[in-house]
C-alpha cells in the first residue's frame, strides 16, 4: 500500500521525481496544503502548468474528466489539482438517486474511470477535505502514486517540522531556537511556520537563534509548557495558577486536555517506562524523539522519576477517559473536571 506521511513526502520531493498521482487526506489542513504547496513548486520547476478544479463547488465531474483525457497545444505536461469538497458527498445523483452520497458514488467511478487512462504527460493532486480519501479513487492512487495520510504531528516530530520549515525558508536553527519554538508553539504547526518565516524576514544570515524569536508570539501562549514543568515538579500552585491563566485568556478545556496534557502525562509515561528499563537521559531523550539537552525531555524525566510508571499509566488512563467523555458531551463542569484530574495527579505524587 503505497501510503506516506508529510515529512517523507516532502523530503522525496527535493531527491526524486514527483509520482504520477498524489492524494492528500487526513485532519491537518495546514500540512495538507504545506505538502500541496510543495509539489506544486517541485512540478513548477519541472516546466509542468497547473490547472485547479473543485468538485463539488462549480466544477463538474465531465468537465474535469475531460480535462484529464483531452490534450492542450499550449500545457503538455500539466498538473492539475482536484479538490474534492465536503459538499460533494452530499448532493443526490443527476439520475434521480436521491440516496445519500448518489452523485458522489457515480462521480468517483466516473473519476476512477480517467485515472486509469491518464496520459504520460499529466500529473494529478487530489485534496481530499476529509479524513479519507474516497475508496475508488484511493485504490487507483496507490497503483499509480501514493497517498500522503496528514495526521495531527507526534510530539516527536514537531522539532523535524520546524526543521523542514526552516529549510524551505533558506535557514537553519541553533538547538535552544529549536526547543524554544517546540516549546512555544506546540503542535499548531501554522504558528510554528509563521514564527520561522517571519524570523527569516527579519535576520540576516543563515542561521536562527534564539534571540530571532525575542518577539515573537505563538497563539497557543507559552503558560501551557509552563504548566507542564510546573507538573513534573509536583508544584501544585504553580498548576493551579498555569491552568486558570490559560481558561482566562480563553482556551477550552477540552483542548488543553486533549493537545497539552495528554502528552506531557504521554512523554512523562514512556520516560518511566524507560527508566524501569535502566536507560539514561540521553538514551530517553532520543526515545522520545528530542534532544538531550531538550527542556521536554527533561520534564518527562523529572516527572517520570517523581510520579513512577504505575500512578502515571494511572493518570493518563484516565485522562483518556475523561477526554472521551469530554468530547461526547457527557461532562457539563469542564473546567472543574480538568482541573480536579490535575490536582489528582499532584496528590498522587
């Protein structure tokens, strides 16, 4: 199943040619069109015009069809970009199948169809606005090219999304600018681009430290990170005070359970799990995808030795739980909630 991810997709794209069809799917709308972006450029190069359809707004199926079977005097070699839009599933068939998804269905057949003929000369990007990519279409895909999956990123690869997005701009980071940017920005890889490139405007010369990003402000805000260390120490009222900061300036609790908690009790879980194995810093570090000198890992570590394996294992099972219970709407005290699991974490330790 030839199925990648956004990081091996777009470092492919500087060493090997373009595949022949490439669909992007998943929930993160800015690697989806980071990834986009990237083939775009590399097919630019290449002398390839692009042309851009939107199935399911005022593109029809015929007219895309016939622009993957018909050929052009001016665009030989052509990219062209399908779209294929929520609204798309939900309009009934021209036939009169008035079944849910009937002119999708005929649609995908229609578009599976010229994908199997697709001439020498055209490239195709399918962006799917869904988690997945429609089945008919997938499997001709994955014959012809691959499929890029753009999952919400690990905690392990935000320091190579930087990384990347740096190079793209022309520079590189100094590891305290790295962990600086991991810390301050999290996983909202949109604020991590935008702290880069415009760090890249404003400094001279190849490299970016620290003192590149004096100014600069993530919408996430830093109190989160702060929280997490303030976590790993067992400070209850720095705790206390990080999270009702954070409700204060409007963030759901929801999400500050589901982005930032989780996986600072996820980090600090696998470095208890590793520390029972009897591995050092370094080796935990490298484990959990940071460096080690990395104030994450770090963290992970202090927390791990103050909480041990089994109150951790504890305390993000149920974390999930209350997660789970959060997002189906079965708990009306949010706050309450999220904050009484901290306070049981602190108890514990």
């Amino acid at each position: 199943m030839a199925v990648e991810y956004p990081l091996n997709f777009i470092r492919s794209l500087a060493r090997n040619p373009p595949p022949v069809m490439v669909a992007l799917a998943g929930p993160q709308v800015f690697v989806r069109e980071y990834a986009l972006d990237a083939l775009r450029e590399r097919m630019a190069r290449d002398g390839f015009r692009q042309r851009s359809f939107h199935l399911g707004g005022a593109d029809r199926v015929d007219t895309i069809v016939d622009e993957l079977e018909s050929s052009d005097l001016f665009a030989q070699n052509r990219l062209i970009t399908i779209r294929v839009l929520r609204s798309f599933r939900e309009r009934p068939a021209d036939d009169g199948d008035e079944s849910e998804g009937g002119a999708a269905k005929a649609g995908e057949a229609a578009l599976a169809a010229a994908l199997e003929r697709l001439a020498p000369s055209i490239r195709v990007a399918i962006v799917v606005e869904r988690d997945t990519v429609p089945a008919k279409i997938r499997r001709i895909v994955e014959q012809k090219g691959v499929v890029v999956n753009c999952p919400r990123p690990f905690d392990n690869q935000l320091s190579q999304f930087a990384e990347m997005f740096a190079r793209t701009a022309g520079r590189k980071l100094s590891p305290a600018a790295l962990d600086l940017l991991v810390m301050r920005c999290g996983a909202d890889l949109a604020a991590l681009a935008n702290s880069i490139n415009l760090a890249a405007l404003s400094v001279n010369g190849e490299r970016l430290d620290v003192d590149a990003f004096a100014d600069s402000r993530s919408s996430r805000g830093p109190e989160l990170f702060e929280l997490a260390d303030a976590l790993a120490r067992g400070e209850a009222n720095e705790v206390l005070t990080h999270y009702v900061r954070a409700l204060q300036i409007g963030r759901d609790p929801i999400e500050l359970l589901a982005l930032e908690i989780i996986p600072v009790l996820r980090r600090m879980m696998a470095a208890a799990a590793l520390l029972d194995a009897g591995n050092n810093s370094a080796s935990i570090a490298g484990a959990l995808g940071l460096p080690p000198q990395s104030s994450m890992a770090t963290h992970a570590i202090t927390g791990a030795r103050r909480f041990g394996s089994i109150k951790l294992a504890a305390a993000h099972q149920r974390a999930c739980v209350l997660d789970e219970r959060l997002k189906m709407g079965l708990v009306k005290s949010r706050e309450q909630a999220v904050g009484g699991l901290l306070m049981e974490l602190l108890m514990a330790g």
